[in-house]
C-alpha cells in the first residue's frame, strides 16, 4: 500500500496534484479524475449552527458556489445562477431527440461540519488499500477495521482520506466532485440526454438549507441527492429530526431536612430520557424504520453545601416527532 500526502492551498485554481503538492510522482496523470476534483474542492465550508438564522451561515460557502458556478460555465453551460442565498442552479437543455424524457436533477451539499476545521486540510491518498486498519498520519487516530468493517471490503481500492488533524470534508464535496465529472463526460462525450438540473446547497448540516431551496426554479420532474450510502445503493427515505429542549427546575435544600423536599434536576432529566426511551421502543415494534431518539447535551449545577443539584438541561434530536410537538420546543417542569 503506497501513501500520498500533499496539501493543496484553499481557493487557489488547479488540483494539488498538478502543483507538486503531492510527493512520491504522484501527479495527475496517475491520479483518478474523480480524486482530482474531490482534491481541488478540499476547502473549509463548515456552516455555522450559531448563525443559523442567515442563509449561508457561513461566507466560505459562497466562495465554494462562485468557484462552482465558474467550473458549471466552463463546461459550456450557459444557464448558472448563484442565488442569494448561497444556491447554485444549473439547467442543462435536452439533447434533440429527449426533450420528451423526465427533468432529472442532482443536487449535493457544499457545507460541511465545523467539527475538526480548525486546521489545513492535508489530503492522503492510499493506493492498493491493503483493507487493514488506517494510520492517519501523525495524528494518533487510526481507522479501525473493528469500527469500521467495510473498510475490509475496499481492500484492492484507492482510498482518500485526511490526515487525521482535521476533516476532508468529502460530506458532500465528493457528491460535488461527481456530479461535476458526470456532466463533463456526458458533455464531453456528447451522450444524448434529457434535461438536467444541478443545485449545489448550503447549510444542510445545520438542517435549515433545505427551506431556502426554490423548488420551482430547479424544475425537476425527479431528483437525487449525491450524499452517501454504498455503490449501486439508493436510499428513498431521508432523515428527518426534530428538536426539543427541556428545562427542568430541581429544588435544592440542605441534606438534612432533604426528605421528601429535594428534587434533583439532573434524576428528573434522567426520567424524561427512559419516558422516551419507551416510547422509541414502542414504536420500532410496530413499524420497520428506526425512530431515534438521541440526548445531545445535559448540564446541571452541583455544589458541595447548600445548593445542591438545582437545574439542569437537556437537548435532544429525535426522527418522526409528531406533528402537535414539533410546535413545542420547550417544556417547563
């Protein structure tokens, strides 16, 4: 198995490869079409949860939709629009002969999580993946075959991956990177097709890009989204969460007259957690989807003498909420 590693500078044109980022002879000619313009868009676009009321949330997003809408007129399609709020639409009329077929669109998200960003991105290319554990660099994070198995199943394959300091980002850059190699090969090869239309997205990480998506201006008759799964997989249901914050009030009193009187805050949260708990069980047993629920935060303020266990918070992410509790976010106890 042969390592490569190189760094490509963010906004600057060219794919790494070409500017001898890469060691070891790697250029361009050896390196997959498809690595190549992954590479070329390993650029930071976390979207930004504390912002989530501006559309993009972030401004790195629209420097990855110019640079895209560049790449989309490069191949010759006239029809580019980067919207205001971050979205690129690109129409690509039918070949003659297919202006009856279905509109199909591909859309893929530009953002990524802001989680491990705060460093540059340093793309690792591995050839003849030997389908053993991956060393990622000298960051002392490993990619496990016992975590991940299906890393055992690659074994043979050319894996990109980063060096463990930070994320690649190929959620959704490498759906961006397909897509555009899509187009460019039915372009260039002039392979008759119906009408095309490509969105590339923001804020999809955060979950508030989707409600800015102006689906009468894409016009599509159908529509895939490159985020994920397994080659030669479809996933026809998405995910789709629901959020709802409880503040718990506890009553703090000495411990010594505590009998009967103190609630903690912290307990009252833990019951919650189990109501939920049973309810997601009840509901898996009649249906053949998961419905998740997930706690992803909880703090309570302790002190050693008089103020014991006093509040506390919890977040949670759950799939399916009904319709009557998706308007109640915060429940007060």
């Amino acid at each position: 198995m042969t390592r490569t590693q190189g760094q490509g500078p963010a906004g600057e044109k060219g794919y790494p490869g070409e500017k001898g980022y890469f060691s070891a002879g790697y250029t361009t000619l050896r390196m997959p079409a498809l690595f190549r313009r992954t590479i070329s868009f390993a650029v930071k676009t976390p979207s930004d949860e504390g912002n989530d009321s501006a559309c993009p949330s972030s401004k790195a997003q629209f420097e990855l939709a110019n640079l895209l809408a560049g790449e989309l007129r490069e191949l010759g399609i006239e029809d580019v629009v980067v919207s205001e709020k971050c979205f690129v639409y690109a129409k690509v009329p039918a070949t003659a002969g297919c202006e009856g077929a279905r509109k199909l669109g591909l859309i893929a998200h530009m953002d990524t999580v802001s989680q491990f960003c705060d460093g540059k991105i340093t793309p690792v290319l591995y050839e003849d993946y030997d389908g053993r554990d991956l060393v990622l660099g000298t960051s002392g994070r490993t990619l496990s075959v016992g975590d991940f198995p299906h890393l055992a199943e690659l074994r043979g394959r050319t894996l990109l991956t980063s060096d463990g300091t930070t994320i690649l980002g190929v959620d959704d850059k490498a759906g961006i990177a397909e897509i555009m190699g899509a187009l460019e090969r039915v372009l260039r090869d002039g392979t008759p097709h119906g009408a095309l239309r490509i969105a590339f997205t923001p804020d999809e990480e955060i979950g508030t890009g989707a409600g800015n998506f102006d689906v009468e201006h894409f016009d599509a008759d159908v529509a895939y989204t490159m985020d994920g799964d397994a080659e030669g997989e479809i996933q026809y249901q998405n995910f789709n969460a629901c959020e709802a914050d409880f503040e718990v009030r506890g009553v703090s009193v000495h411990p010594g007259s505590a009998k009967g009187i103190m609630v903690n805050a912290m307990q009252v949260c833990c019951d919650i957690n189990n109501m939920l708990r049973g309810q997601h069980l009840r509901v898996t047993a009649i249906q053949d989807f998961d419905d998740i629920t997930t706690m992803v935060s909880g703090k309570d303020t302790v002190s050693i003498a008089m103020e014991e266990i006093e509040s506390g918070t919890l977040g949670f992410v759950k799939e399916e909420f009904d319709e009557d509790i998706k308007g109640a976010n915060t429940i007060s106890l």
